[in-house]
C-alpha cells in the first residue's frame, strides 16, 4: 500500500532513470490524485547505446532522448516534467552548491511530502551520486520538522550488505503495463534490455517478475553525513 | 552514419585542415563498466569545443581506422573509428561503435562549437 501523499518530486540525472524502479510508484501516486514533479536533469547526451548500425549520432542523441523522455512522462501521467538543461556526466564537476540551490529551488516550488532521488554512495554511477549527494543535502538542511520524507534507491553490489534490506517496497503490479510502456518509451535505451525482460516475463522467470512489480526504496539516514 | 569510407573521410578531414575548428574527442567503457565487472579497470577521457588548428589530418587502416590531426603545437588522434556522418550542420562526426552497437569512440570536427 502507497500512502498518499501532498505533493511527490523525484529527481534524476538521466531520462530513463525514473523508469526501471519508479515508474510504478510515480504512476500510482499519479492515479491517487497526488501531483508529482519529475526533475531529470540531464538529457543523457553521452549515451553509449547508438547501434550498429548507428540509428543516431552523439549530436543527434539528446533530442531522441528528450522526446523519448516526453514520452515517458505521457506514458506514467505526469505532467510536470522539468528538465534542467544539465550536461550527461558532468554533475559531479558542477558547483556543489550551485547543485544544492537547484534542488532547493524546486523543494520550495513544489513543497513535496515525499521526495524521491538515489541513495548516496549505493547508486554507482557519478551523476546518480552527484545527483543524490545534491537531494540530500538540500533536504537535510531543512528545520527537521519541515523536511519531506526522502526515499532513495540504491542498486550498488554492496547495498544489501552495508545497508540491509529497503524499508520500504512498494507492489505496482496493479501498473505493471504502465511501468513497462514508460520503459519502452525510452526504446533508444531499453531495446535490448526489453528484448531479454519480456522474453523472461513470458516464461514467468520469478526474478523478472519481482523486478517488474516491485519498487525499493530506503528512507535516507541523516546521521550518514552529506550535511 | 555510413561505415568508414577511407577516401570520403580523407577529403572531409582535409576540408578542415588550416581552419579554426571545434573538436570532440571522447572515449568510454560506460559508467557501469565496473559495476558490472568488478575485475574492470575504467578509463576515459572526453573533450568538448577545443578548439584548434592542424595543418595535416589522417585516416588509416581500414574499420576501424585510426584518425589523426597534427597541430601547430602537437596532436589529436582517435583508434576505433568505424562509422562517419557529414551532419547537416557539416559538422564531421566520426564514431566507433562496438559489435553490441555501444559507442567506444568518437572524433568531431566542425567550424561551430558544438552545443
């Protein structure tokens, strides 16, 4: 069961970020009534998957993908897509600070209950935790009182291990088609990955079942620092 | 893109030679390289909107090609080189795509930065 929430806003560094294990949850809390922002703040430029042969080039890229994104959030409901107008691979070289106002401005835009980004440190890829390390400071510095809940996702080989089980898993089986159409929105990226998901999901492999039904989340620990 | 055309990119790189131009120079593994070979050393490098000058430019061997620029004051070079596009912003991409169609490489040249 989600909890209803006042306003969600989850933040990410790249289209199809929110797709694998949040679209679910967006798309239910969507369906609840409950508004949610989706701050992506790349367009994912350096893409590796281009094909060969090539369906698209380096300078061609960013457009399919903002389109691919668009697409996205049509498929989840969602209305309030942002993006930022970052550079692919570069947040973490960005002003730290410069990054915290960011996250800060759109919190008091939107004054979520809930917020939803990657774990720091658990999330492997440097714009996830350049990204992540952003939310969570912008949050943590917050009145205690005042801050949204923060859920995270962390998918890092050592999470189960440093961080235990997620406190919070949510069952989307009721959006599962939701969550699989926002996927295949993000078709410049997925193709491959879809290919070898629907084939296992047509043979009822449990593991890509439980991938495709359930959301994890950890609700972040402030005394973990990023202050 | 086309696949490596020597003489077609040999006349492309020379129409660039002794300009000012922008160059894109990248290389990558992916971000998830060692996530998912924990064994993996990732290395890359990347380079957007230098701009410079060269005075001899090169393509050799055949896909994948190498591709190097001489400049006044020292070199450019990309190995891997199999696919190429004149976009239509004439801008000269060069890319090198591995066999599961992932981006390894890529080399650009134009008379504009890149945005």
């Amino acid at each position: 069961m989600i909890a209803k929430e006042k306003h969600v806003l989850v933040v990410f560094p790249h289209p199809d970020d929110e797709a694998f294990g949040v679209s679910g949850t967006i798309a239910t809390h969507i369906q609840m009534g409950t508004g949610v922002t989706y701050a992506c703040l790349t367009l994912g430029e350096m893409g590796r998957n281009l094909g060969n042969p090539p369906f698209a080039t380096r300078e061609s890229l960013p457009e399919i993908r903002k389109r691919e994104l668009r697409g996205a959030a049509h498929a989840m409901g969602l209305t309030d897509l942002r993006m930022m107008g970052l550079r692919d691979k570069t947040i973490e070289f960005e002003d730290d600070e410069k990054m915290v106002d960011m996250i800060k401005d759109l919190i008091d835009d939107v004054s979520p209950s809930l917020v939803i980004t990657f774990y720091p440190d658990y999330c492997v890829h440097p714009d996830h935790e350049a990204t992540a390390r952003a939310v969570v400071r912008a949050v943590g510095r917050m009145p205690e009182a005042e801050r949204p809940k923060l859920h995270c996702v962390a998918f890092a080989n050592n999470t189960q291990t440093e961080l235990g089980p997620p406190d919070t898993i949510h069952h989307v089986e009721a959006v599962q088609d939701i969550k699989l159409n926002t996927m295949r929105a993000h078709l410049s990226q997925t193709a491959w990955m879809l290919k070898d998901l629907e084939k296992r999901l047509a043979d009822q492999d449990p593991e890509a079942i439980k991938w495709v039904t359930e959301e994890r989340f950890y609700t972040y620990r402030f005394d973990q620092g990023y202050n | 893109m086309q696949p490596v055309n020597l003489n077609e990119i040999q006349s492309l790189i020379d129409q660039f030679a002794n300009k000012d131009v922008y160059i894109h120079l990248e290389t990558t593994n992916g971000s998830y390289a060692t996530h998912v070979d924990e064994a993996f050393f990732n290395a890359g490098a990347f380079i957007r909107n230098a701009k410079v000058r060269y005075e001899l430019g090169k393509i050799i061997g055949d896909a994948p090609s190498r591709v190097g620029l001489k400049l006044e004051l020292g070199w450019i070079y990309a190995q891997g080189i199999t696919h190429y596009e004149l976009d239509s912003n004439k801008r000269l991409l060069m890319a090198g795509h591995d066999h599961q169609g992932k981006l390894a490489v890529a080399l650009q040249i134009s008379e504009t930065p890149f945005e």
